[in-house]
C-alpha cells in the first residue's frame, strides 16, 4: 500500500509539472507579444518561459499550436474582464459605457492580435475564435443600442451595424493608436459612433 500511494504521488507530482510547465510556455508567449514579439521562435518561448527547447516540443507540436492555447487563455480573460452595459436609458452614457468596455479590451488585446494576424490564414481555429470574438461585440452592439436599431428603417439597420461593427473594431482602434494615445482614440471612437447613430435618429 505504501508503495502504491507513493507511485501515486509521483504521478500526481509530474502531471502537476507538466501543466505549470505548460502554463508558463504560453504565459511566455502572451509577455513576448506584449513586448512586440509577433514573430516568437521556440528558442525565444522556451528561454522565456525556464524552460528547454525539448520540453517545449515535448508539450506542444509547434509555435502555432501553443499561441492557440494562448488565444484561448486570453479569450476567457477578456470576456472575465467586460463589465455589465447598459441597454436602455439615455444614449449619451450608453455610448460612454460601450466605447469605454471597448476601448479597454481592444488596446488589451493588441499585443496578441497582432501576433495572430499573420497566422489567421493557415490556422481554422485562429479564424473560428476571431468570428467568435466578433460575434459577441455584434451581439453587444445590438443590445445596448437596441432602441436606436428599432428606430431605423428594416433596410438601414444592417447597414447601421455594420458601419458601427467597423467603427468600433480593432482595426479601427489600431489605426487611430498609431497617431493617438489610449484616451484620444477612446474619445475619437465615441465621436464616430455617436456620429453614426445620429444619422438615423428621427
């Protein structure tokens, strides 16, 4: 029995390794990209990371897969960190609160973004998690200005959405950052978008 329980605790111990041994490979890769790193080599992940470039491959097949896990990771903290918005009241602090939850999740996520940009064209699931982040800024959209949706002719409103869609995007906030600090593209997306909704309101 003693025997047994310590080949248990050994087993246990090494699983428990493995998965901080993993958690710190894709810990690296999300401190690479903060830094500007869009390109990271195994080499620079596994030197990051204390670890080696064998157990580096021992635990993922390849950079691609480990930056997979590190957008999942990222995926679930940033829907962690949106806060409760407003759906009905006056719009003025309804733009204000979406801009602002937006705002903060797009320059949090850049320095990944950019990392998955190059990589969007040869990976399914790179693709799949970006339609999934941008169905639920849709779906954000169209709850907090429901009122403003519900008062545009059947033919506007998908042209409202999209235009606000494109308006709000992280394209669109990494434009403005190459020229603006956070709070000046905050305020320039706030612009736009209370622009776009005042031109279908009666």
């Amino acid at each position: 029995m003693p025997k047994d329980h310590t080949a248990a605790d050994h087993r246990d111990g090494r699983v428990e390794r493995g998965r901080q041994t993993r958690a710190r490979i894709i810990n690296a890769v999300l401190e690479l990209g903060e830094e500007g790193e869009t390109a990271p080599t195994v080499a620079k992940i596994a030197a990051r990371a204390g670890t080696s470039v064998r157990l580096v491959h021992h635990h993922f097949g390849n950079v691609e897969e480990i930056i997979d896990q590190a957008i999942d990771h990222r995926l679930h903290e940033l829907v962690a960190r949106q806060p409760e918005l407003p759906v009905s009241g006056p719009l003025p602090p309804r733009i204000t609160a979406l801009v602002a939850a937006r705002a903060d999740a797009l320059e949090w996520i850049t320095p990944l973004r950019l990392t998955t940009v190059r990589l969007e064209r040869q990976s399914d699931k790179l693709r799949r998690c970006r339609d999934t982040a941008l169905g639920v800024a849709r779906a954000q959209l169209e709850a907090v200005f429901a009122a403003e949706f519900a008062a545009q002719p059947e033919g506007r409103r998908a042209l409202l959405l999209a235009a606000l869609e494109t308006t709000t995007s992280w394209e669109a906030w990494h434009h403005l950052r190459f020229t603006r600090t956070p709070e000046e593209a905050r305020q320039v997306m706030a612009l736009m978008v209370e622009a776009l909704l005042a031109t279908g309101r009666p």
